[in-house]
C-alpha cells in the first residue's frame, strides 16, 4: 500500500483482551502475549508491563534499530550497546502526559575514531527516530561513548 506520493504506508495490528481489575493481555498473530497492567502508581499490578512502560521502552528500542540500521550502512561495528531510559509523566492542562523522554545510551566501539563515527550516526538516528518523531513529548539523549580495550 502506498500514500499519495508514492510512499509505502506499512499497517502495524495488535489486540487487547481485558483478563481482571485493571489487567490485560496484548496479543498480535505470530507473536507471544504479554500481560499488562496499569502500573502501581495508578492502581495496578506491580511486576507487569505498563502502558507507560512500554511506551517509552518503544523509543528506546526504536532509537537502538535506527542506530543498527545507520551503522551497519557505514560499516560502523559496534562492540557493545545498553541504554537506559527515563520518561517524565506529569499532569498539566488538566490530563497527564509525557513531556520528557531521556535516552542514556552507554556505546562500547573498537576505536576512538569509531567512537567519533558513532556519535554522529547516533545522533541522526536520535532525530530520525520514527516513534520519537510521532510523539509530542522532548525527547533527550545523552550519550556516553566507551573504547574496548584489547589484550595486544
């Protein structure tokens, strides 16, 4: 399917089924369920995934595929890649909504000079990140970049 110029429009699908109090399970074909709950700081079950905590895991994990895919077009090699993140949920203008995202990526390379190639692709990655563009909250990152030593 395309848009009206000419872009590839892909459709992404996914079920809720409410299971009781305030838990549920999300379920999509060919894909194992996950069970969700509010989180605890609104009445739901602690140790389940929360619609707030999926959601800012998904800019993460966005954030880290835009970085595969950018670095594996320039040939980057990556030795190691963790990253942590922190969303803000504040009440303002009567809802609540998130208003800040902030990615703490921790990068291992082989080299300072990859290390340099990598800041510059991590940040186009940042910006062309498809959830982070689809949403309304500041989406920080504060990168932190670290050279592999080896035994010589």
């Amino acid at each position: 399917m395309e848009n009206k110029k000419g872009y590839k429009v892909f459709k992404f699908e996914s079920d809720v089924r409410w299971t009781q109090a305030r838990e549920c399970t999300i379920s999509a074909s060919g894909k194992p369920e996950l069970a969700v709950s509010s989180p605890p700081e609104f009445k739901g079950t602690p140790g389940l995934w929360s619609p707030e905590d999926m959601f800012v895991a998904s800019i993460n994990v966005c954030t880290l595929m835009t970085f595969l895919a950018y670095s594996h077009h320039k040939n980057l090699v990556l030795v190691g890649y963790e990253c942590s993140v922190e969303g803000a949920l504040e009440y303002s203008n009567g809802k609540y909504r998130f208003t800040e995202i902030t990615l703490h990526p921790r990068l291992t390379l082989k080299s300072q000079e990859d290390a340099e190639r990598a800041r510059e692709i991590l940040l186009d990655a940042h910006n062309n990140c498809l959830i982070s563009n689809s949403i309304l909250a500041q989406v920080k990152i504060v990168p932190d970049f670290q050279v592999a030593f080896s035994a010589t």
